[in-house]
C-alpha cells in the first residue's frame, strides 16, 4: 500500500501538468509543460510495469513530438496571447464535464476479470517464435495491425514531406558537434541491443527505431547526415523497405506453407517464425528510424547544401 | 552489503537513506535555485550543478540495493546524464548570450 | 482473392515510390486488375455465400478477422472502379492541372485503406483504417497548394479527435468484453451504461469522420479546396467508410432496446442534413462548395434510411440505405469531375462563370444534368431506386405523412440547387469564353459515372434482392 | 459499487481527467499547436486507460499484451498523426503570417 502514496501524487501531477500546458498564457509554456507531461507520461507507464510502452513514450512521445513541437513554435510569431471571454470557456467546459460524468459512469462498471484473450495468447506463445508476448502479438497474432501502422507511418511521412516548408538553417556549435559524435555510437549499440533483445525482454522495432531516430536528429542538427534526404534512392528505398520487407516475408511465408494447411495471408512457418519475425523487426527498424527523423527535421534547405561540404566548421 | 536474509544491515541502511536524503536536498536546492536566482545564466548554474550532483548522491545511495552489474548500469546512466546536462546547459547559455547581445 | 486485393494496391504504392516516373500507369494497370478481381470476388461470394478468413491462422478470438459478404463485396467493387474512372481522369489531365506526383501512391493507398474497411471485422483494425483513410484523405487535400492548407489542417484535426473518440469506445468495450471481433461481440452484448456510452462515443467519433449532420463543419472547405479527382474520390468513397462501421455497428452490435433509442436522432439528423444542407447549396457562390454541400445534403438520406431501419427493422429501408451510397458514390464523382472540368476549361471558381457552359462545353454540362438527375431521384436512375425503396418501406408502415412530406421537401430542394446550375449553363446570352479548347475525353470520363448511374435501373432487380437480404 | 482495487480506480480517475482536459483544450485552445497538444493529451488519457485495463485480475502483475500491443500502435499512429499535424502547421504559418479572410465562405 505504501505505494498508492507515490501513485497519488504521480496522478495529480500528471492532471496538474495537462492543466497547466492548457490553460497556460504562452503559448511556449503550453509546450515546454507538455514535454514535461510526457516524461511524467513515460514515469506512469513505468509505474504500471509496463516497460514496452515507457521506452516508446519516452522516446517518441515526449522526445521526438517535443522536438516537432519546438521546431513548429519556431516558425509561430509570438503574437499577443488570445485571452477568451467567460461565456466562450463556460459552454465548453459544460460539455466536458457531461462527458466526463457519462465516461466515469460507465467505466465504473468495468468487470476486475481480465479478458479471456490473455490465457489464449498465452497459450499461443509456443509456437509464436518469440517468447516476449507483446511482440508475438504485435508481430504475428496481430501483424495486420501491424503492417496498416507502418503504411501509416509512411503516410504521415509523404503528407508531411508534400507540404513541409524548407527547414530552418540551425546554428552547430563544436561543443554540441563533438558530443553528437561520441553520442552516434552508443546510440546504434542501445537500439541494436533494444532490437535484439525484443524477442525476449521488452523492446522491439518502434523503440528502437525511435531511439536510433533521435540519435540521428542529434546527429542531423550538427550538420551531419546531410545525405539523409527523400530525394536520395537510397533512403527511399529504406524506408520503403520497412513495409515492403513485411508483404515480402508474408508472400514468401504463403509459398513455404505449400503442405497440407490451406494458404494463409500473414501466418509464419510455426519452425521459420523467429527469424522472420527478426527479419522483418529489422527493416521496420531503420524504416521506423529514417522516417522519424525525416519526420523531425525534413529536408535539408539547398542553401546548408552549399555549407555542407565545407564541413561544419563553427559559426562564430 | 546484502547479508544472507536479503535484509540490508543497519550500517548500510543508514548510510544509503543518508545519500537519498542529501540528493533530495540538492534537487530542492536546485529547483529553489532555479526559481529565485535574477539572470538566466546564474539560474542555468545552479539547475546543472545542483540536479548533476543530487542524481550522483541518489545513484550512489541506490548502489546499496543492486548487485554489480545493476550499479553499472547506473553508473552509466549518472554519467550520460552528466554530460548532456552540462552539453546543453552550454548551448542554453551560448543562445542567452546571443540573444542578450542582440537587445 | 481477398488477399489479392489488399497486397495489390500496396505493392502498386510502395514501387511507385521507388519510381515515380511509372507511377501514373501503374496506378491504371492496378486499378483494372484489382476492379477484375474484385468483380470475380463478388460472383464468387454472391454463389457460395460469404467468405470469412482469419488472419494468420490464430484461434478466432485472437486473430482479425476479415470477412467478404456481398454488400462489402458490391463497395469493394465500387471503390476498385471509382479509382480506375478516377486514375483515367487524372492521367489525362495531370500536365494540366500540374496535378502534385504525390496523387499517385496516395490515392493507391486510399483503395487499400478503403478495401481493408470494407472487409475488417474487427474493431482495433477498423480504428487503424480509420486512421489510414484520414492520413490518405487529408494528404490528397493538400495537394492542391496554399489555399488547402487550412481546410486540411482543420479536417485532419477534427479527423484524429473523431479517431480518438472511436478508440476509447473501443477500449471501453475490450474492457468490459475482452474480445475484439464484431461477431464474438455481438453474442455477449448486455445493454448496460458502459455499452451505451461506448456506444455514443463511437458514434460520436465515426459521425465526425463521415460529416453527418451536426458535425459536418469541415467537409465544404476540404472538399472545395482539393483538386478535381481527389474530390471526386472523398465524396464518393472516403466520406462512406466511417457511415459503413456506423451501420456495423448499430445493426450487428447494438441490442434492440438501444437501436430504438438512438433511431430518432438518427432520422433527426438525416432530415435536419436534408434540408439545412440543401439550403447552403443554395446559398454557397462557388461551384465545388455547393457540390460538396449537395454531397452532406445526400448523407442525410443515408442517415434518413439507417434511423429508419433501426426503428422499423424493414429490409427495404437496409436496400435503401446501400442504393443510396452507391447511387451517390457514382453521381457525385460524375458532379465534381464535371464541375472541376468546367471551372478549370473556363478558368473561375464561382459558379457565374458557369455562364453558358452548355455551349462551350456541353458534354460536362450534360454529364452534370444526368448526375445531378440521379441525386434529384428522377425515374430511371439509381437516386430514384433507393428513394422509391425508401417511400415502399415507408408505404408499408402505415401511417407516416410525416415522413413523405418531408422527402417531398428534401427532393424539391435537391431539385433546385441543380437547376441552379443547369439554368446558368442555358444562359447564353454572354457565355464565359473557356482560356483553352475544351477537350473531350475528360468530359467523357465525366460522363461515364453519370450514365452508370442511370444504368442502375436496368439490373435494379438482381441490386435490390442481393441488398434487401443482406441487411448486414 | 465497483470491485476493483483502489489503485486502479486512482488510474481510472486520471485517465478519465486526462480525456477531460485535452477535450476541454480541444474544443476551447485558441492556438491551433495548443489543440494538437490537446489531441496528445487526449490520447495519452486512453492509452492510460488501457493500460489499467490491461491490469484487471491479473495476480502476478503481467500485463494483458494484447492490450499493450494495441497501445503500441496507437502510440505510433498518434505520434505520425501529429507530426503531419505540426507539418501542416508550418506551412500554414509559412504561407501567411498575418491572418487573412479565408477565400471561400465559412461552412454555416
């Protein structure tokens, strides 16, 4: 029980920080105090013992969304802070407090049993391929799921790639230019071991993917990976690859299952599913990581093209 | 450290609530720190120094609880958080300065 | 087959991709093979009955679960030749309109997006191609340039709150049920507070995403803005998606008590959609809105015919509710590649410089007379089959003046915002000179639909009897 | 009249607050970045409230994977979503800094 003490107030700090970020004046407070919200997010997830998701919330939800935040309220001009009427908060908030009142009302009547998928799952596992249940139900129980997110990952990508404005030139002190460097390697060992160690422990293709794309913004901020564009084949063709190594797997796992059972879209050879299951992590992997950083910091201006091959040496 | 029964001995159980409690003391410094100091560059001051040191008195009063490898990791963990606190606090102040020499 | 016509379109997007210069014929080469696929699918189901495979071959309450019965056939079908009709349009008038290449792996990935809803049953998968098809939808929007931007802005965030609702009713219902798919669902159904409040938040979140009535604020400005075939496609297709799940779930999941409750606000809607839509047809000076409003206009048959059904329980208003969409999918897209058609040849965006279109360009002024015929409900066209079903289902209710007088009303409004139009076309005193010779084949193109609409007629019989016993 | 544990009421109750506050910051932020956030808000209240889902009747304190599997890929389509969101954003802000009287009539 001693624990409902930090459970009480993890809550009223989350509900306080959510408050705060939006009723705040400015609006960089707004978003600065959002960041702190998801870090406190990725606490919560931690607390409910549910380690998948706070690697995922931390480094997508409060690191990568807080820097596209940053970089959006760049571009915002601080205008004068739009301060609302009464009358135009009163009605809103009215409406709210009945949805809040009927969602309560109904979640009250929620049944203590867990569902019946759990014992399936479990029962499953076996002949998953994997022994970490999240991922076998994420990479083969579930993997149509699966395969629509990644296309709407990429989706997000084209849309934003359309209509994205050029990025904004950024300054790179030699400071931030050396720890970017020494932070690379670490990163690509982290994310290595997060994908290999997703078959068994928590972790698996979005963490570390997320993890290799932060590192990469580091990276990219500094002038480093200018290559690091839609226009190249090359990057499109990995980030492609991430969809398109999953039908592959599946098409080929159709012609593998050629005995007795009748052809199935999406089912693994029980024997083979390990490694396709591995297979497929990986290129979702570095596809995860290449659009998340195209996502964050988009394509690099012509004009930091020209500044580029000078190699980044100090602004004064 | 850990005796035969799992059960810390007192000695250690001092000691690792005595470094828990000065961490905690240094955030709160930190935090008050941040909040009253006038200029931005003397508040950046005192939030890195403060929160570097309290996190390593925290970790080193953790260290009692884990085994080897565990107090490695968050050895690790004390030292990354060193370095990009103090990365960062850099930049933050190389921007004030930038911005102050605009106005 | 199924498989064919999921694996189909995102194979086309991925290598179109990779190579954009091929990506205009690729996009026509899998649109016809996924319409043969898709009509063999539709033999095959309406013969041996309909088809239901589980995904990855898992115990039923783990794996999705996707199953062809013969309307998600019939829609499949649909959307399979609205994108080749489409495509065709944009090939031939892509230089042009300096259409963005983008229109080409997108709009492949919208035929995904709408061939796995139409076939999903399971609820966590129909919140992914719900997601899906607003990405899609919003990033063709915002294709057209600058002035889409806000239009897509504003519609990609009612979409995400309208997704969102959506998937608090879905966690709310794995909550209290444990199990995802529509049927497993349906046995265990208790109508308690928790099932009625899911219940309203999916509503809530699906009538968003569809532009049903109270909640169509964004649907004029999107579809006004886009380019000529994505607006084409967004009324026709994208708009249905989120009403399909609507109708899944009030006719499969909810329970008898529940679907009378919510029948009056249903038809509630549909009417108030009926005549206030119709009213800012009336209103709106620019061509692609007064289009896109007719299209919320027609969405309250849609909704008219679903209250109906829930309170009545009549097969014929299910047969009414399903010609309505197809009948709307076809004239709608013949409408708005006519419209764009002639605003683009005539170079203006407000209606006045319709003036004497039916001289300069007559073919796209005709094409638009016949479409808009079939909105109206006019005899021979699917319009009118789906309203004829309509008033028969009423008919034999008994009593219902109310009812009729009010579709008499709807009708007559309909009637007028397309004579509106017709009327500036005769109007030859000072026909607008177009900037460039019209040319033909687009206004072809915009023809066709029109004239399948009209078809509908013809092969209304095998339509009505495979629509009336579905009933989904 | 409820039997589950205290706990997990507590996270119930923030959950539900959550949800309060980001359809409270929806409907009113007057800022369009300010209801994006809103939106993340939103989403981070149903994802907690899936996760004490995934709790219920478990003793030894594994999570439903289902359930955590589900929350993954909300997680990710919420972050794509809104980083199109932001993507949108700058390009309005870009394309006209001052406000401008938008070109086609307001829908009614």
């Amino acid at each position: 029980m001693s624990l409902l003490l930090f459970d009480a107030t993890l809550c009223l700090l989350l509900l306080v920080l959510a408050l705060a970020s939006i009723l705040s004046r400015q609006l960089v407070h707004g978003v600065i105090l959002y960041i702190a919200f998801g870090l406190m997010m990725a606490l919560a997830w931690a607390r409910l013992a549910t380690p998948d998701l706070a690697l995922a919330e931390a480094a997508i939800g409060a690191g990568l969304t807080g820097a596209l935040c940053f970089s959006a309220l760049a571009r915002q001009q601080l205008h004068l802070p739009v301060v609302l009427s009464w009358p135009q908060r009163l009605w809103p908030a009215v409406f709210v407090l009945l949805m809040l009142g009927g969602v309560l009302a109904a979640l009250l009547q929620l049944p203590p049993t867990a569902s019946p998928l759990v014992d399936v799952a479990q029962a499953e596992l076996i002949n998953s391929g994997v022994s970490h249940p999240v991922t076998a139900v994420l990479l083969n129980f579930r993997s149509w799921d699966t395969l629509l997110e990644l296309v709407v990952l990429l989706l997000a990508l084209l849309g934003a790639l359309q209509v994205a404005p050029a990025a904004k030139a950024t300054t790179s002190w030699p400071l931030s230019l050396s720890w970017s460097r020494l932070l690379a390697p670490m990163v690509i060992l982290l994310a290595g071991y997060l994908l290999w160690a997703g078959a068994s422990q928590p972790g698996g293709a979005f963490q570390a993917g997320a993890l290799l794309a932060a590192g990469a913004v580091v990276l990219r901020l500094n002038h480093q990976l200018n290559w690091l564009r839609w226009s190249n084949f090359w990057i499109r063709l990995l980030i492609v690859s991430g969809v398109s190594a999953f039908v592959l797997a599946a098409l080929l796992a159709m012609l593998l299952t050629t005995d007795n059972t009748d052809v199935i879209w999406l089912r693994w050879p029980p024997q083979l599913a390990g490694g396709f299951i591995l297979l497929v992590e990986l290129f979702a992997t570095l596809a995860i990581a290449l659009t998340l950083t195209l996502l964050v910091v988009g394509e690099p201006a012509a004009a930091e093209q020209a500044q580029q091959n000078s190699g980044g040496e100090a602004h004064d | 450290m850990i005796d035969s029964t799992g059960q810390l001995s007192t000695l250690s159980m001092v000691l690792s609530s005595l470094l828990l409690m000065v961490g905690l003391f240094f955030f709160i410094a930190g935090s008050i720190g941040m909040l009253r100091f006038p200029d931005s560059f003397s508040r950046l001051h005192a939030v890195t120094k403060a929160d570097s040191l309290g996190l390593g008195s925290i970790v080193a009063g953790l260290m009692f609880y884990g085994e080897l490898w565990q107090n490695l990791l968050l050895l690790l963990i004390w030292l990354l958080v060193l370095a990009s606190g103090s990365v960062s606090c850099q930049l933050l102040a190389r921007f004030a300065k930038t911005q102050q020499d605009k106005t | 087959m199924m498989v064919l016509l999921l694996v189909l379109p995102l194979v086309g997007a991925l290598l179109m991709l990779l190579w954009p210069k091929i990506a205009p014929l690729l996009t026509l080469l899998t649109a016809t093979i996924c319409s043969l696929a898709a009509l063999q699918l539709l033999l095959q189901v309406s013969e041996q009955g309909s088809q239901q495979i589980l995904l990855a071959g898992w115990p039923s309450g783990l794996a999705i679960s996707l199953e062809a019965n013969s309307l998600s056939c019939l829609l499949i079908l649909l959307t399979t030749v609205l994108q080749l009709l489409v495509a065709l349009y944009a090939f031939a008038t892509y230089r042009r309109d300096k259409l963005g290449t983008g229109f080409w792996p997108l709009s492949s990935l919208l035929q995904l997006g709408l061939t796995s809803l139409w076939l999903s049953r399971d609820l966590f998968n129909l919140y992914v191609c719900l997601e899906l098809l607003g990405l899609v939808a919003v990033a063709l929007v915002s294709l057209s340039g600058d002035k889409a931007i806000k239009p897509a802005l504003n519609y990609l965030l009612l979409s995400l709150f309208g997704s969102l609702c959506y998937l608090l009713g879905v966690a709310m219902l794995y909550g209290a049920y444990g199990v995802l798919d529509i049927s497993a669902l349906a046995l265990q159904w208790q109508t308690n507070i928790l099932s009625t409040a899911a219940l309203l938040l999916m509503t809530l979140g699906l009538m968003l995403k569809a532009a049903l009535w109270p909640l169509h604020g964004w649907l004029p400005a999107a579809h006004g803005a886009a380019p000529a075939p994505v607006s084409a496609l967004l009324s026709a297709l994208v708009v249905k998606g989120p009403l399909f799940i609507l109708c899944l779930l009030w006719l499969q999941l909810a329970s008898a008590p529940q679907a009378v409750a919510i029948a009056p606000l249903f038809t509630g809607c549909g009417l108030a959609a009926l005549l206030l839509g119709g009213v800012s047809a009336l209103r709106t000076p620019f061509a692609k809105n007064m289009v896109a409003y007719s299209t919320v206009a027609q969405l309250g048959y849609a909704m008219l015919a679903l209250g109906l059904l829930l309170r009545f329980n009549q097969p014929l208003f299910a047969a009414a509710l399903w010609l309505f969409v197809l009948a709307h999918a076809l004239a709608k897209a013949a409408c708005f590649l006519a419209i764009g058609e002639i605003t683009a040849t005539l170079g203006g965006k407000r209606l006045n410089t319709l003036k004497g279109a039916s001289q300069t360009m007559p073919l796209a002024m005709f094409a638009f007379a016949v479409a808009g015929g079939s909105l109206i409900g006019l005899p021979p066209s699917g319009g009118f089959l789906a309203k004829w079903a309509l008033l028969q289902g009423l008919w034999l209710q008994g009593d219902q003046l109310l009812w009729l007088l009010a579709i008499v009303l709807a009708t007559l409004l309909s009637a007028a915002y397309v004579f509106r139009v017709v009327v500036l076309a005769f109007d030859r005193a000072d026909p607008v000179a177009p900037d460039f010779a019209p040319r033909i084949l687009p206004q072809w193109l915009a023809l066709l639909p029109a004239l399948a609409v009209w078809a509908m007629a013809l092969y209304s019989e095998p339509l009505l009897r495979l629509l009336k016993q579905e009933g989904l | 009249m409820t039997d589950l544990s205290p706990q997990l009421l507590l996270y119930i109750g923030t959950a539900a607050g959550l949800f309060a506050i980001g359809l409270y910051g929806f409907i009113v932020g007057p800022q369009t970045l300010r209801r994006i956030l809103a939106l993340n808000i939103i989403g981070a209240g149903i994802f907690m409230l899936m996760v004490v889902l995934a709790y219920r009747g478990l003793a030894d304190g594994a999570a439903d994977p289902v359930l955590q599997a589900l929350i993954l890929t909300g997680l990710v389509v919420a972050v794509s979503a809104t980083a199109f969101a932001l993507a949108l954003l700058a390009r309005l802000k870009q394309a006209r800094p001052g406000q401008y009287r938008p070109e086609q009539e307001p829908g009614p």
